[in-house]
C-alpha cells in the first residue's frame, strides 16, 4: 500500500484481533487512491479510511469487505464482498471507513453497534511484529 501508519483493530468486548496492519489514510490523496492499483488485500490487512462515508471499488481488482463506523468506532454498517464497480453509502452517523480483505468481516462476525479499539502494533525486538 503506502508508508501510512499502522495500527491494529481489536473487538472492545472480548479483545479479539480483527485487524493485524491497518493502514490509516488520513490525506485526501490517501484516501483517493485507497486500494487501487492493488492485486489483492492480505488476510489480517485493512484500510482505514478516516474521514470517510462512502467508497467505491471502481477500477478495482478484486472484491473487499467495507465496515463503516461512527465517531466512537461503533459499527454502523457491514457490506461483505463488495465487488469491483460497486458504489457502498454510509449511515449518516458514519465518520470512517474500513475495507479489509473478502471475507474478513464475516471470518470476525461483526455485527453493527459492536465497538472496536485501535491499538498500535506491538514492537519486538525494536521491529513492528507481523
């Protein structure tokens, strides 16, 4: 993707990993690239675009899972296997956005109003773990 910053995503309830590497596009030029351009989106690797309440998979290549949140990073919405060429609208409540790999979001059961928590990644030995 890009040397955008990288976090994990977590479940608040019972702190089950969702996301290992999210990468954060906070620029306008981060986000409008997103994840063209890409062969495919690993398991464990996601997007996060913030602000965000819409996205599209025009020119994409492969089909990604969207999660929309709200301020907090409750869920307001889980669109599974969006694939290419399709347009996904937020709720109004919406501020960011989540596009993980096809199949990620039902692999986690999200499910809307559930809250979620980034974390930073944990360091081993001075090096981001994988």
């Amino acid at each position: 993707m890009s040397t955008a910053p990288t976090v994990m995503l977590v479940r608040v309830d019972d702190a089950t990993e969702i996301v290992q590497e999210l990468r954060v596009a906070h620029s306008w030029h981060q986000r409008f690239v997103g994840l063209l351009g890409q062969e495919r989106l690993d398991k464990g690797a996601a997007l996060w675009l913030r602000p965000c309440r819409s996205i599209h998979t025009l020119g994409m290549r492969f089909p990604i899972d969207v999660v929309f949140l709200d301020a907090r990073l409750c869920v307001t919405a889980v669109h599974h296997h969006v694939r290419p060429g399709r347009l996904r609208i937020a709720p109004r409540v919406t501020r960011s956005t989540v596009e993980l790999a096809a199949g990620c979001a039902a692999a986690a059961s999200l499910v809307i109003g559930e809250r979620l928590l980034t974390l930073p990644r944990p360091l081993v030995s001075g090096r981001l773990s994988t």
